[in-house]
DNA sequence: ATGAAAGCGCTAACAG
DNA sequence: CTGTTAGCGCTTTCAT
C-alpha cells in the first residue's frame, strides 16, 4: 500500500506539501505541484479513506432507507439521490429495512457512530415516532412519505388534490358509483388519498359510502388487494369504478373484476397511482397517477446536502404530480 | 463525542483492557470487565469506526453490484447476500451501475483503496474482461451471470438445462413449432437458454427454424419483447408455443399475441423465466422456471466472505432451478 | 511557499 | 492480568 509518505519521498516535499496539492488548499508552488503530481501519477497513489476521514470527521456517506427493493416505485427516486449525491462527491448507501424495526435501528446507528452524514428516508409512517428523536441529532429529508406535524424536512406531491383530481376525472366520465381501495399501512399518502377522494365525492355531490371502501394490507399486496376489491364488487348495487391507491393494487382489482364476470373498463373503470412500469404492461395499459419520483428524489438529496452543510433545515417541498389516462377507465357502460 | 480514554478513565482502567473488552480478545479479569461494561453504558461509547479500521485494514464492507433495481429480479437475491453478511458482521452497498462502465469502475475504486473487502456481481457480461483484472486483486464472486473461462467464482443454475426442460414440457402438450425470443444482451444465461433450446429442439427430433428466432433488447424491456414476438407470429406459418428467456419478455408475448387476436394459452402457449411476483398478477398467470434466488444469493455471499478470509477461491456452484407450471400454457388446440 | 510535528481513535506488541 | 506505547495514514496548525 502506497501512503502519503512514499509519495512525499518520491516528489522530494514534505508530506504537508503533498496534502496541500491533493485537497488543492493551503500555497503550493508550481514546481512542487508538478513534481507531486508526476509522484502520484507513477505510484498511482491513492489516499487513505479511512486515515482521512478519521481526521476530518466526516463520512461523505448519505443514507437512503426503503422498505424494499422488490418495489420498482423507488427505483428513479434512488437514481435521483444517486446522481444528485455523486455530484455532490457523497457516496449512497441503500438501508433495505424490510420493514423490520431492528433493521432500521441499525441502519441509524451509522448516522450517530460517524459513519453517514444523513438520510433520506422513503419509508416513514405518519406517526413514526422514533424519526422525531434521530431527526433531533442528525440531518434527515424524508421523501414521498413523511412524519405528521413534525419539523422535519419532507419532498412529496400533494396526495390530497391529487386523489380529489381522480374523482373529478371518473365523474367527468358519468361514473356516479365509486370505490376506494386503501392500505391499513400508517402512511400519510394512504390517508391524504383517502381524505382527497371523499372530499373529491362531496364537491361531485356524491355520497361517500362505507360500503365502497376497503383496505389491502400494509404492503399493498396483490392478493391483498384482490380480496379488498371482491368485497367491494359483491355488494349488490356495485361501483362502476374503483380508486386504488396503488397500481399492483389497480393490477388486483382487474383480476378480481375478471374472476367476477366484469371484464373491461366499461364494466369497470380501475384507476392506480404512482405510474410504475408495469402499468404500461398491464391489459387494460393503466390509468394512473404519477409522480416525478427522479426529480423527487434528486431534490431530497439537494436539501439533506444543504442540511448537512449549512445546517439550515429545508422545510416542506410539494412536487406536481400528473394524471395519467389510459385503457383502464372508460364511460359508464350504459343499461 | 466519546473515546476508548474516556471510557478508560471513567473505568480506571487503561485504554488496552477496554480495548480487549470490546474486541473480547486477550485477558481480562472479571473485576475490571465488569467496571469497563460499566463505563461502556453510563458513557454510552461506541467505537469509533474510522480508527478502528485504519488500525485493522479492513472494512467488513462486501459491495454488490446489480445493474438496476426497477427489476424486482434482484430483490431476493440481494436479501439473501445482506441476510448472510449481517449474521457474519458484514455491511453491504449496493452499487447500481445502470450499466454505465464508468460508474462500474468508480465502484470498483472502493475495492483498491480499501473500502471494501470484496464484492458479488449480478450482471457481468459472458465475455467480460474487465472482472478478470479485476478478480485477480480481490475477491470476486458472480452470481446468476458469469464470464465464460475464467477462474472467478460462480453461482448459478444450469441455464442449458432449464431451456432444455422447457421445450420438453412443450412438447409433451403436442407443441411441435417453437418460438424462441432471446436477447441481445451478453449474459451467459441469455446464450446458455438459446443453446438448451436448440438441443431440446433436436433431442425432441424437432427443426430448429430460423425464422422462429428472435432478440429482445439488452435490458429485456417489455417494448421490444412485443416487437420480437410480433415479428416472429406475423410468419404465415406461426409457432403455437413461444419459450422467452425472461418473464418480462413473456408478458410483452402474451400481449403482441393478444394484439394479433390471439387469446388465451391455446392459441398461443408462452413460458418466461425467472418467476418475478409479477407473473402471477398476469392474466394468464405465466408458466416459468423459478431460480432459487435467495439461496443463490446466500451462497454467493458466504463464498465471498470465504473467500476474504481464508483466501481460497471456490469455484463454481449449480442450484437447481424448478419449473412452474401455470395458464400460459395449454395443449395445441386442435385443427 | 514549505516542513516538522501533533494528534484524530483505535489496536496490538511488549513489558511488567 | 494489566498498562505503556508505537503506530495506522491523514490533515493542519505553527514555525520558518
């Protein structure tokens, strides 16, 4: 292993000299710049990371938590941190918590022994209290998914207006009769979603009925959502079109549609969010909403970088989201 | 922030018997054990991990490298790789290379200048040559996909077998013109299944016809799995079974198929790979070969943790893959 | 503009 | 069984 040392000794400078060149701070003189440089480049000398950081006291290391990785939803809004992140010269780290508790605590571990510098978390629930305590010591941004009332940093669309826009859009095509499926999860976008969609309702001047309403399970879940909708649908006076708060969601409630005899978006109109890929490989293509998950993603890290920097905390962000109309929805069929 | 001298002056002891407590090497008597644990938690000390590993040379840091995370593919394998590695102190970074070789060789810095142990690899090309220079200095593992006569490490399953079993099974339900959509792309599995098809082909006395062959893009995107198929059912003669390389292929089939007015299993039977969860919201769910892939994962990483510490390679490993038989496909329909 | 030297927090060899 | 001490490779005063 070649050491600052071997490189001061080769270029016939002190080591000071050699660090000046390679942090480009502190006066160098040309002819030392020049002997350094040819030094490093014929060893191919390589700093120390360890050396450096231990002396600096910082990791240039940005954590990034998801709940899974099996979700393509975060696959652009990691590539957003990610490139932010390098060109920022930090280096990412994905914290896969798979929903375990245990997991996530240890992940934060590295944000107070030194070895992150902050992160932007995915994955937080509305209520999550353990957030509050780490966002005290260390710089978090939270993206997509934020802690109710608290004074922490947060990148997201606004599901409300967002959930209000597809009821607008499926009364706009005659539809009088609508679903709703959740999530029994604790995120806010699970809740604004709902909250948008029966404010939706109201200003249609449609009633909201219990009976409409289902939940999947936390993860969204196929299946889950399958059986959400299959209560929904055996109901006698049944929707005519269902809001899922997710597309594998959406992706349930067609199949639970087939399977029950109702086959096309005439006979049921399914509109999902978050516009994942697979919406596009669906039959019927989805309607969806999306949002800008890479732009979301890239300005996270652009404000947890200022948080760590400056320490300044960035407040609240609000991104537009947009919806999209596909194959999956359609009039009411008539009869 | 807390130091070993800190603890050692609260515990009255000196720094090397708290450093013997921490790493539970060398003696240490009950007495000052205790008064160390002590300090430890009143303090509430947590080594500083820079020191420590400037001190130690080593990181316990294993990378991972997988070309994009919107493909669910690597979801279990990546779980089985961090599973294994935590329970032997490991920590894990993704790196996802986006196939940019740039990128690529930035993570590859991470293993030459010490801040990682060694890596596992879950998309190098057959004929990479980079990975060999590479393999030569620290520990590799491959895992899935490999390059072609080179002493690296490998887990993976017989891909030529596999196909093999697939054309079997399609002819067994009467298929006796087979499609085959493979990739452009230069995994060894992409060739491996191209090879098994062919020889099941022959084995089943079957021709193998050129115009029954045809290539998806590198990244197996959905768009061009619809054109391939397309390309090859527009033959006046078309294929009643088409055997694509990847799930995602498979869906892209059912819908170019569907497209064309061909419905159901027995108009046209497609077998994918891979067996993502979202071969089972498909309607028809799609008939697949599963490869193991947590254990593969798992394997991968304790043959690359082996492989850090005792400094022996191990060769290659086979898994065995399954095949899941589900609605994509269906005996020829007669006439 | 440059170099000597202190010290970041830790481990481990050595002496007791 | 315990303590003293010499570094690991680097950055950064402080002299010069």
């Amino acid at each position: 292993m070649i050491t600052i040392a071997d490189v001061a000794k080769e270029a016939g400078v002190s080591v000071a000299t050699v660090s000046r060149v390679l942090n480009k701070n502190g006066p160098v003189s040309p002819a030392a710049l020049e002997k350094v440089n040819l030094a490093i480049t014929k060893l191919n000398y390589q700093p120390n990371v360890w050396g450096r950081r231990l002396r600096r006291k910082e990791s240039r290391m940005l954590l990034i938590f998801v709940p899974t990785i099996s979700n393509p939803f975060y696959a652009s809004i990691v590539s957003g941190i990610e490139d932010e992140a390098r060109s920022r010269k930090y280096e990412t780290m994905l914290c896969i918590t798979n929903g375990d508790q245990n997991r996530e605590r240890e992940f934060f571990e590295l944000l107070f022994d030194g070895q992150a510098d902050g992160a932007i978390t995915l994955c937080t629930d509305r209520n999550d209290q353990e957030i509050r305590t780490v966002a005290e010591k260390v710089p978090i941004v939270q993206c997509c998914e934020f802690c109710e009332n608290a004074e922490i940093a947060h990148v997201s669309i606004d599901n409300f207006a967002a959930a209000e826009q597809v009821v607008r859009y499926l009364h706009s095509l005659g539809h009088t009769k609508i679903g709703f499926i959740g999530s029994v999860n604790q995120f806010i976008s699970s809740g604004e979603r709902q909250r948008g969609f029966e404010a939706g309702m109201r200003e249609a001047g449609l009633p909201v009925r219990k009976e409409y309403i289902a939940f999947a399970d936390r993860d969204y879940s196929f299946g889950s959502g399958i059986a959400a909708v299959r209560e929904i649908l055996q109901k006698e006076d049944r929707p005519t079109a269902i809001f899922c708060i997710s597309d594998v969601l959406a992706m349930g409630a067609i199949r639970a549609a087939g399977s029950l005899g109702l086959t096309g978006s005439r006979e049921l109109s399914v509109v999902g969010f978050d516009n994942v890929e697979y919406a596009t490989m669906m039959n019927p293509m989805l309607t969806t909403v999306s949002q800008p998950r890479y732009a979301m993603g890239k300005l996270s890290a652009e404000m947890l970088i200022r948080q760590i920097e400056t320490g300044e905390k960035s407040g609240s962000m609000y991104l537009e989201h947009k919806l999209v109309i596909r194959d999956s929805t359609a009039g009411v069929a008539l009869g």
